[in-house]
C-alpha cells in the first residue's frame, strides 16, 4: 500500500513538473509551402513536452484545393487567429517563417492578449502599411512582370510539378500585394526574437535576402539569434533550430 501511494506521489510530481514547463507553439509557414514542412519540427517539441500547432493557410499545402482569387493575407491571418480562437489557446509562442512573418504580424495585432512572444524565423518583418513585395524591396508598379504569375497566382519553376506529395504550390498573389494594417506600437509591447539564418558558402550575412529584416530587427533591440543555416533551417538544421525554439519558451 506504501509503495502505490509512494508511486502515485511521484508519477503526480512527475506531471506537474512537465506542465510547468510546457508552452504552446503555433507555427505559420511559408509562401508555397504548408504545415507539411514543419512536421519534424513539431515532432521533436512535442517529444520535448512542448504543444504544437501547424495550421496550413488557405489555397497552401493540403488544403490548395480552396484556392480562389479571394484569398489574400487578410484570409490567411484568420486562418491562424481563428486556430488560436477556436482551440482557446493562451500564452501562445508564434512563429513565422519567412512570408509567414507576414501573418503573424498580422495576428499578434488581432489578438496581442493571446500571445506569449513572437519568433520571426527568417521572415518578412513589414512596416506600418506595408504589402510584402512592398517589405522586400521590390518594384510594386513591376510585380505583374517580374514575378511569373498564373489564374492570381505566383508559380516559380519550382512549384510546377504535380507529381509528387508534399510538394510546395503556387501561392495567392493577393497576399502578397496587399497591404498589412497594424501598430507597431501594439507590436512592441510583446518579446520578439528574430533567427537569422545565412549561408557562408552563398556570400554570408550581407548577401542574404533576409538581411535588411535582420538590420530592423536590430534597430528594434529584438533579441537576434543567428544560425548558419539555409532559408529553411526545418530541413537541413533541425536539431539546432528546435534547440533555439526549446530556448524561447
């Protein structure tokens, strides 16, 4: 009788331990991609105790069938928000990668009550008004020509075959010309922390295309980590990258 309530005790402090230590994450991914690319990512948390959240936006990965010309960034931060709203979740770690720091922008300044912190994991950091071709420095009058577009869709060579599964689709050229209204000063109250990933071998820091959103968020005193890593750290840095998330909880 001693030794059930003795293991009883222990398997109760046991729990209680690892619910202290637990934090929620929901991950947004990229233009193209889906919550497909972070499947390793999430495994490895939630084997760490951790609780995750992968929703794929709208027109994106296994839900491209929904597809129409409507959806925009605006459709894509509901997406998350109404994750967050419909699972009650609280205390939330957000993560974007890389157009994803686009929606999660967006959805720390819908719901900024809901939110523990914001991770930017190599992704758009916009200003106030900004759209993302806007954000990266681009021709906005020139985006129709410079950008291989097809049925309101953005379709680099890379997305053209169909034959395999995952596999990253064309994405809703409305995301990426429409504008993102929100406050910087409501976005300033929470933590945020900016990864920064670069490739020696590809020129290194001042090369890479993320760089001027790794200047701002130093201008901004975020916390910066920086990785050497290729632009999706989830593939080829997966330890490491779940090693700096584990730190951000």
């Amino acid at each position: 009788m001693r030794l059930k309530y003795f293991l009883t005790l222990v398997l109760m402090i046991v729990t209680l331990g690892g619910a202290q230590g637990q934090s929620t994450y929901v991950i947004v991914h990229g233009a193209w991609g889906g919550a497909w690319q972070f499947k390793k990512t999430a495994q490895q948390l939630q084997a760490a105790g951790q609780v995750v959240y992968r929703p794929t936006l709208t027109g994106l990965g296994e839900r491209h069938h929904l597809y129409t010309e409507s959806v925009d960034l605006k459709t894509h931060i509901k997406d998350v928000v109404n994750t967050i709203l419909f699972e009650d979740l609280k205390e939330v770690i957000l993560v974007g990668h890389s157009y994803g720091g686009m929606v999660v922008t967006g959805v720390a300044d819908s719901i900024p009550e809901r939110i523990k912190k914001i991770v930017y994991l190599d992704a758009v950091v916009p200003g106030e008004g900004q759209s993302l071709v806007q954000s990266m420095g681009m021709d906005e009058s020139n985006t129709q020509r410079s950008l291989a577009i097809e049925g309101g869709r953005v379709v680099p060579a890379w997305v053209r075959d169909t034959t395999k599964t995952p596999r990253d689709v064309p994405h809703p050229l409305a995301s990426f010309i429409q504008p993102l209204n929100f406050s910087m000063d409501r976005l300033s109250k929470l933590p945020i922390t900016y990864v920064f990933t670069y490739e020696s071998d590809k020129g290194g820091k001042e090369k890479d295309e993320f760089y001027r959103f790794y200047q701002k968020a130093k201008e901004r005193n975020w916390k910066i980590v920086e990785l050497e890593a290729s632009h999706n750290p989830q593939i080829d840095k997966l330890n490491e990258l779940v090693a700096i998330l584990l730190e951000e909880k």
